[in-house]
C-alpha cells in the first residue's frame, strides 16, 4: 500500500507541473 500511495503522489506531482507548465504558455499566450 505505500508503493501505491507513493506511485499516486508522484503522479500528482507530475500533473500539478505540467498543470503549471501549461497555465504559464497561456498566460504568455494571451499576454
């Protein structure tokens, strides 16, 4: 069971950049 809370926290991680990648190139984008 902790591999796979581990496993889901890494995964939220991941997401939460790619969310923040992606918030940014709209910003710019819209800039």
């Amino acid at each position: 069971p902790v591999e796979r809370i581990y496993r889901d926290v890494r995964v939220c991680q991941i997401y939460e950049g790619t969310s923040d990648v992606q918030k940014i190139i709209i910003q710019r984008a819209l800039a």
